[in-house]
C-alpha cells in the first residue's frame, strides 16, 4: 500500500533528523553534519514528489484534470 511506503519514509527521515541532532551535540565535524543535513532535504524532496505523485494518480482515476495540472506544476518545483 502507498500509504504504508510514505509512513516508512517519514519515519526513515525522523531518524536521520533525531542523527543529527545527536551528531551536533557530540559536537561532530560541522561538513559531517552539514552533509547529513542535505542528505535530508534530498529525502524531504523525495517525500513530497511521492505524495504529489500518488495524489496525481489518484486525479487521474478520479478524473480531476485541473487538480492534476497543479499537482504537476507543484512536483516541478522538485
């Protein structure tokens, strides 16, 4: 199930923040951080095209063309 894959993203990206947060306490190499940090914007990223994709999908079945054309210029901006 797609929602099932979205709730195991988000739970993946929680993990990576919570990494974070414990590598900046430890006072780690800030590039260490730094990096981790772009890995999570690169994963939010990959989040919201997921859910603008599946809610694309679903316009289509449903047969909502003007939502899906915004839905399409939105995934655009990822």
């Amino acid at each position: 199930m797609e929602e099932d894959k979205i709730i195991t993203r988000i739970a993946r990206i929680k993990g990576q923040l919570d990494g974070i947060e414990k590598m900046y306490k430890e006072k780690r190499n800030c590039l260490e951080v730094v990096q981790q940090v772009s890995a999570v914007r690169s994963a939010l990223a990959g989040l919201a095209r997921e859910i603008l994709t599946e809610e694309t999908v679903s316009c289509l079945r449903e047969n909502k063309e003007g939502k899906m054309r915004e839905m399409l210029k939105k995934m655009s901006s990822f």
